[in-house]
C-alpha cells in the first residue's frame, strides 16, 4: 500500500517544529497535516486525532470548574473530527492531577468528559490516570470517515465561510488576565466549546471542498487551508463576525447613545481591538470552510435555520500562496494567528 502524502502546513514556529519533526522521521510517518489521520480497518475507513491541555497553558483551575476542564478537553479533540466530517465513536482520556487534588476533582472532570462525548454522539472508552505536578489532559478521539474533508481541497474561486462568532475564548482570556470576570456569554465559549459534528456532515453534503476547525485563530488557520490547498486566501475585515460580548478590551463592554470626539476615537480604537481578537483568537473551535461559489446565501440560511447558527462569508480563494487580510478595500497587517511557540 502506497503511503498517503503529507498534506502541508502553514507557517508558524509550531509547525516549523513539525516539519522539522516530519523530516526526522521520513518514512516513519504517513499521511500527516490534517486535523485527523485517516486509516482504514477491514475496510472501514476511521479518523484519529489526539488533543492535550495542560493547566498554566490551556487554563487555569481558578477560571474554571473541573468538569469544565474535562468537556472542554474532549470538545477540543472532538473538533478535530468535526474538521474532517467524520462522526465520532469513542474517546480516550489519559489524565494526570496533584497528588490530593481536592474531593471528587477527578471524578467531575470526567463527568465532563464524558458529557462532551456523548454530545457528539461518542462514548468513553477507557484512557489512563497518573499523578502529576499540574492537571493534563490528553484526549483521543476515534471516529467514522466515509467521506472526509481534507484541509487540501480549496480552489480559486471558491469562497470562505466561517460558522458562528468570534473573538469570545480570547477576550475571556484577555479579562481574567486583567483581573476581570469576562462577560457570561464570553465565558461560555471559553468554558464549553461546541464541536461542530453534524455542521459539518452538512457543509461536506452541500459541497465543501475543504475544511478545519478554527483552533489557531482565523487566520492563522486561514493559512494552513491555503499551504494545504496550494492557494492564497483573502478575508475580509469587515465581514468577520464578531461574538457579542467581545467588547474589544478587558473591561466591560459599555454602549453609549452619544459620545464626544475622544470617545468617538476610543470607540473607535474598541471596534478594532474587537476586530482583531475574532481574527487571531484561537481555541474557537468553529469551522473554516472552503464552498464553490455555487453556494450561496440561500443555501447559508438553510445551514442558520437547521443549526441555529450563523455561516457567514468571510472571503475568498484565489490563486497564488498565503493569507491577506483587507479593510475597507486596503490592505491590512494584523499579524498571525495563535502560536504555542511563538517569540512575541
């Protein structure tokens, strides 16, 4: 059996660590680059993918209940499946936590598990306790993929369509760092990420050419899509939706019915700061989709009337590499997205 290329991936000092990683291994590995590798069993053809957080990097125990910790843990896993469009059937959960940790902290952890599993249609199917000097999870998931999206199928000319809003899991993060509690809908989408299981079976059933999950940020992942596909993608500032509780700064988001030229400008300033948390914030866990132009707004209020949830047109594929963000008609330098390996 041939080995299955090695889908590229986008730039960033993580992924400079993979390919370096990919290139020591040679042979050894296959099929890498997507959200999930694929692998066929007597016959039937699965997806694997694994997902570790760790406490002081994913989250902190103050910002979070334990069985928050452990349904946030497996939705991150699950959304790689979700990527590909494969349905999940079973998870594994190696844990590790302090020695002492408090009354039943293991047990509600997962107890969260277990309900983010059995959200998607999965079960539990074993995994490993150890002690440790901090709390880590590390989830894998298993799934059916009978027609899988891949990250590498975009062409010009297709457009890109995102699923709900953005910007709430980094403005969370942005308010308890300042001290703050985030806004409840804010801290929602931080605490209990939804994998977008049956979202996906329907993009793929309406003709997504390719498609991953927004865990890097939008355009960081933006770029993975387009080194995947061979193409460059354009997203458009304005059109990228914005979570409503995302007020652009980590104090409260405060709307007044008229303001004064330096609150005009601070408003301003807040509209931009809101802008740019939806486009880099990682850890959404929505949809980055490639669709034929084809598909139009009709067919995105389908998706709104069967899901509750907005799909929206962010941008569009083009020939040529990488990502370009444009506001109001112009270029525009926002940086990447989520790096765990980055220098600034």
């Amino acid at each position: 059996m041939s080995r299955p290329p090695l889908t590229p991936l986008g730039p960033g000092g993580e992924f400079d660590r993979l390919r370096a990683v990919f290139a020591r291994l040679g042979e050894r590995v296959s099929g890498v680059g997507d959200d999930a590798a694929l692998v066929e069993v007597d016959g039937a053809p699965l997806a694997f993918s694994c997902d570790l957080v760790i406490e002081g990097t994913h989250f902190r125990r103050d910002w979070l209940t334990p069985e928050e910790i452990g349904w946030r843990a497996c939705a991150a896993a699950l959304s790689d499946l979700a990527a590909m469009a494969a349905q999940p059937l079973g998870v594994l959960a190696a844990v590790g936590v302090p020695a002492g940790s408090e009354g039943a902290f293991l047990e509600d952890l997962m107890e969260g598990v277990a309900r983010a599993a059995a959200y998607a249609g999965a079960s539990v199917w074993g995994g490993d306790l150890v002690q440790a000097p901090i709390v880590t999870v590390d989830v894998t998931v298993v799934g059916r993929a009978d027609r899988p999206v891949r990250r590498r199928g975009a062409r010009a000319g297709d457009r890109v369509w995102v699923t709900g809003a953005l910007g709430a899991p980094a403005a969370a993060v942005a308010a308890w760092d300042a001290g703050h509690q985030p806004h409840p809908g804010v801290r929602t989408r931080f605490a209990r990420p939804v994998p977008r299981i049956a979202e996906a079976a329907w993009l793929r059933d309406h003709g997504a050419t390719a498609m991953l999950d927004v865990s890097d940020g939008l355009v960081g992942d933006a770029g993975h899509l387009a080194a995947a596909s061979g193409v460059a993608v354009m997203i458009e500032a304005e059109r990228v939706p914005v979570h409503g509780g995302v007020g652009g700064d980590s104090r409260p988001h405060v709307l007044t019915s008229s303001r004064s030229g330096e609150d005009a400008a601070g408003a301003a300033d807040a509209a931009e700061r809101r802008i740019v948390l939806a486009l880099r914030g990682g850890e959404e866990y929505e949809l980055l989709v490639a669709l034929p132009t084809s598909f139009g707004e009709s067919d995105a209020r389908a998706f709104v009337r069967a899901f509750d949830l907005p799909l929206t047109c962010v941008g569009a594929i083009a020939e040529g590499t990488g990502v370009s963000v444009v506001r109001a008609g112009k270029p525009w330098d926002i940086g990447g997205g989520f790096s765990h390996f980055s220098i600034t």
